[in-house]
C-alpha cells in the first residue's frame, strides 16, 4: 500500500541548486532511512514533506486518510501549555477522554462527572493508551507532566516532540534526526519500540547502529541521483561500494570509447547515411559519460599537535555537587599518554559538568584538578561556533591568521585548509548563518582543530555530521597521538574510537569500565537482574505469565488483562498526586483536596485489585 509518492522535486537556491528532478515512494511498513552529504539537500526534503517549505517543480501526494506525524529539528510549542497540555492538545480522541479522566479526578466530590469519565475509559478502552503514553514520557525523561514547555531546555522539547509523534500513532512517521538529544538508554528504547509497533518510517538520521537495527532500506542522494537499498546499513555500504567500483568502471570504458569516437568525429564525418547521423548524435552521450566524476572530496585532518610531557591531567578528591544533586564524590583519576576515554550516563547525571571541570572552565566544591604544563585543550561543545552578523565563512578562520602551520615546518593559506574541510572557494565567501547544521558543525570542528591541540575533548561531535565525515574524522581519531575524551550517544563512533569507559551512574557514582561501549553492554546484559520482591512486583510478574490451558473464560482473560492496564496507569496517577504534597506553599485546603483525590484513586486501586486477585486464584486452583 502506498503511503507517500514524491514525483520530480527540485530545489534551488540563488544560483545554488540542491536537487533536480527527485523522485521515490513510501509503501506501508517500510522504515527508510534517507543518506546524504551535508549540503545537498536532506533538510530540505524533509521540509518540503511537512509542508514547511515548497518545491521549486514536481508535487508531493499522500494516500488519504492517513495519519503522518512529522518530527523536526526545530519543533514548535505554546510556550504557556504544560508537559501533559501539550500532549492532550493533540487531535486524537483518545487523549480527548482520558484528559476529561484526568480533570474528573481533580474533582472528586464530584462523583458524577468522575463516573461518566470512567465509563468512557471503559467503553474505549483508554486504560492501555493512557500507560503507553505515560510510558513513553517516562522512557524519555519527562516525569514531571505540570512543567511548563517555557522551562524546557532544547533537548527536552525535542524528546517532547519525539513523544508526541510517538503517542499519535500514526501510519507514517517522517522524522529528522530523531536519536539527537536522546542518551544512550533512550535510543535503545527507541530501537526497541520501533521493532514492535507497526510505524512505517522514514528518516534522516546520522547513527549507524540504528540504521542497521531499524531501517530496511536506505534511499541515498549521491551526485544529484537517488539510489535505494533494500536491506540495512551493512548491507548499503557493501551495495554502495559496488555500485561506485561498477561506475569506475564504465567511466573507464566509456573514455576508451569516446577517444575512437573523437577521432572519429575529427574527420568531420558528413550525416549522409541513417547510420552517420546515428552515431553523431550519440557522441555527446559518450562525451558526457567518459567526463562524469565523482565529487568524494574527503575532509583532510592534519595537525601540528603539541607534544605532551609525562604530566597530563590528575584529579584529587574533586568534589561537586548542586543543591542536593552530587555529581562528583571525592573522584580520583590520573590521565595517562595516549588515552581515549568515552563517558556514558543518563542525562543529568553530569558528564558536562565533568569536561567542565576538566578544561577549568567550571571550578569544584572541593580537590583539585592538576594540568601539566604542556597540555592544550581542544574543547568540542554541543553549542558549537558563534554565529556573528554578517561573518563569512573564510572570515571565520582568518580570525586563526591567514596561514596555519602544519607538521614539520610547514603551513597552509585559509582558504586552502577549508578546501580541505570540502569548502570550496564559492562557499567560504558565503554568510555562516546560511550554511546547514552539519556545514556548521564541520567548520566548527576545523576551528578546534587548527589549534593544535594535544588533548581532545570532544562532547556529542557526531550530531548533525554526514556519515562520510563521521568516518574520516573517526580515522583521524585513531591516528591521533594525544589523549581523547568522548561523550556521545553515538555507540558506533564509541566503539571505534575508545579504550575504556567512565560510566556515570549518578549521584556522585562514576565507573572505570575496561572496554568500549558493546563490550560494556554484553556485560551488563549479562549480569543477574536483582528482583524487587514487593506485593506488586509480584503481581506484575504473575500478571504476564501466560497460562495455555487457562481456567478462565475468554471474558475473564479479557478482564484480567485490562486490570492489569487500569492498575498500571491508577498506580502513576497515584504517584503523581503523592508527590504535589512535597510543595511546602501547601495550603490546608489544598492539602484536603489532595487527599480527597488520593482517596478516590486509592478506593479505585482496592476495588480493582480485590477483583484481580479473585481471577488470579482462579488461575492457581
């Protein structure tokens, strides 16, 4: 069934043309993955499918009556709803009853009303919507549903957003890099939940474990052509090779052909027969195929780096902590020559706050962090380079001098060391505002990098990056003398880069893990799960056993399962309201409302929990 038909798109702007003539389909349970250099147009594309920006030619059409939820890199909210207003302010009935469900519950004298809520929960079966979409707010960290999306920093909107694509269901889910502010847990779970629901997707996305993981196809635009792949990312590179080995080819035969030709066509041949006239018109498709080149200009790295001394980096004790929130405890750490360390962790449980820290930028509460003398830092931050009014690109690196030394003596113009970070003359002349995310990024990079430094400090660097500069600056990183400090969510990138792991656990708990971040997953899926033995850990372990020669009518098992969903969602109702009495500007009044709403949900949990339990021992007669 198809979903999305995209018929001869083109895009141009100015004189700069992105694409031509671009066409391909989305078919119900496909999950394609879109790959593209930097520059040529994948945003753009993605635009153009949500409506926020227009084609130049050629039209974009969607099957009727489905729904397509967008997710983009940018998202827009109403700064003055909340977490959960925002998510109820969506058009899905569904969310329409349980919001009437949540507002009958702040009301709880008002039986009635609560009644005709309930009943519509029943009747619609909202139970297992309203825990899903708790669910997924949880998995992606957004606990706290009265915040106000005016509080939230960029990263929780986008996870925001993600949820509320996520929650809608939809039959198609276009989606611009979608793992970017998630850590390394969400994306997990979110490979996970892309497994079992029935989304059909297509993404621009730069991690190369979720391609692989998620998508059964990859469409790429190389060259101006669009070329798909059915089957996952090693699959692509593998086809991808051979296709380019293959066109080498034909290139080779082509020119071979074209010198016979151009001789031929020298002798200024006269169109006096069918067969003359023939040839001649098919010389400018040979003269077209034996001048094809490929444009696979590689980014070059080359440094003139510093030499380290046998002092590099020591911490002592270094403590530090905000408010309640310890992030360091006493931590002890001497850096070595030639280490590369990857830092993993939750988000919030400080790795920022370390590399700030570590480069003096931020100070501890106590202890001390020693620097050697012959340590120079090169600091990659998620905010990247500072935009200035009217600055071009070149102006950018001129502020570095218009040379800049390489190894051994010698030195290279700016213009010559953009060039080989893929500027060309005409780009480095043009505004830095107007360059893409990823061009941004890349001429962020080239700036830490003519520094020179010794000790790399590199926090989320793969975001936005084309995946052939992911692989050349990986190939760098390897060669790289100095020591290298990484944070990143991309575990590919981790797995090829780095030697050993910090794992921040949080509160102040951070782990030296001897391997890098697959070997420390194997381990960890490895270790015994330690139970928690409570009454309703019980019942939850109990409830999913699935019991073949069951003793329960169909009705009854059909009861059963939706206990267990009303329970599961009662239970974060509860939670939520347990915790409004933390406030201490509480109010008795307030205080007496609260109770009075705990004591419903409460009174509910019993009555529901009674009637579980007597078709649980049906179970176990």
């Amino acid at each position: 069934m198809n979903y999305l038909t995209v018929e001869n798109i083109s895009k141009s702007y100015g004189e700069l043309t992105l694409f031509e003539n671009i066409s391909f389909s989305v078919h119900k349970d496909q999950k394609i993955a879109f790959v593209a250099k930097n520059g040529t147009g994948k945003t753009s594309i993605l635009n153009i499918l949500s409506g926020d920006d227009v084609a130049d030619s050629g039209e974009v059409i969607y099957r009727k009556d489905i729904k397509v939820s967008f997710l983009s890199q940018d998202p827009k909210f109403d700064n003055s709803l909340t977490v959960e207003e925002t998510i109820f302010a969506s058009d899905n009935p569904i969310l329409k009853i349980i919001s009437n469900y949540e507002k009958a519950l702040l009301n709880p004298e008002d039986t009635e009303t609560y009644q005709t809520a309930f009943d519509a929960m029943e009747r619609h079966q909202a139970w297992d919507f309203e825990t899903l979409y708790k669910q997924i707010l949880f998995k992606l960290k957004l606990d706290d549903l009265n915040q106000k999306v005016s509080v939230l920093s960029g990263g929780q909107k986008k996870r925001l957003a993600l949820a509320n694509a996520l929650i809608n269901k939809p039959d198609l889910l276009i989606l611009d890099e979608p793992t970017n502010h998630l850590d390394l847990e969400m994306i997990e779970w979110l490979e996970a939940f892309f497994a079992k629901e029935n989304i059909t997707l297509f993404m621009v996305t730069h991690d190369r474990y979720f391609l692989e993981r998620v998508c059964n196809e990859i469409i790429e635009l190389d060259e101006g052509q669009l070329y798909s792949y059915k089957g996952n990312y090693s699959y692509y590179l593998e086809k991808r090779d051979a296709r380019i080995e293959r066109e080498a080819v034909e290139t080779g035969k082509a020119k071979q052909l074209f010198k016979k030709e151009l001789t031929w066509m020298r002798r200024q041949p006269k169109a006096r027969t069918t067969k003359s006239k023939s040839r001649i018109d098919d010389f400018a498709d040979i003269k077209h195929r034996a001048h094809q080149r490929r444009n696979d200009h590689e980014v070059q790295l080359e440094l003139n780096m510093e030499r380290l001394g046998s002092k590099i980096l020591e911490f002592h004790k270094v403590s530090k902590s905000f408010k309640d929130k310890t992030i360091l405890d006493a931590f002890e750490y001497t850096f070595k020559k030639g280490e590369r360390v990857g830092i993993i962790g939750k988000n919030g449980t400080g790795k920022t706050t370390f590399l700030n820290i570590l480069t003096q930028t931020a100070l501890p509460d106590s202890g001390k962090v020693i620097k050697g003398d012959t340590v120079k830092f090169g600091y990659y931050t998620q905010n990247g380079i500072t935009i200035k009014p009217e600055q071009k690109v070149i102006d950018v690196i001129r502020e570095f001098g218009d040379y800049i030394p390489l190894k051994k003596g010698r030195q290279i113009s700016a213009q010559q060391l953009l060039e080989r970070f893929l500027f060309s003359r005409k780009k480095q002349y043009d505004f830095v505002e107007k360059l893409s995310g990823g061009e941004r990024k890349r001429l962020y990079l080239c700036t830490i990098l003519i520094q020179n430094p010794n000790f790399l400090i590199l926090d989320e660097p793969t975001n936005d990056l084309d995946i052939v500069t992911l692989n050349v600056l990986e190939s760098f990183l390897l060669d790289f003398p100095g020591c290298i400090i990484v944070v990143s969510h991309d575990r590919y990138f981790m797995d090829k880069v780095i030697d050993h792991l910090f794992v921040f656990r949080g509160e102040g708990v951070i782990e030296d893990f001897p391997g890098n971040y697959t070997d420390y997953r194997v381990y960890e899926d490895s270790q015994p799960v330690i139970e928690n033995t409570t009454t309703q850990d019980k019942k939850d372990k109990q409830s999913w056993k699935q019991n073949e020669a069951s003793k329960l009518s169909f009705n009854e098992e059909k009861e059963l399962r939706n206990i267990e969903s009303k329970l599961n969602s009662l239970a974060f109702d509860k939670k939520e309201l347990e915790s409004k009495f933390n406030n201490p500007d509480l109010t008795q009044d307030d205080i007496n409302k609260l109770s009075d709403k705990l004591q419903v949900i409460i009174d509910t949990i019993e009555t529901k929990e009674e009637r579980w339990f007597e078709l649980s021992s049906k179970l176990e007669e």
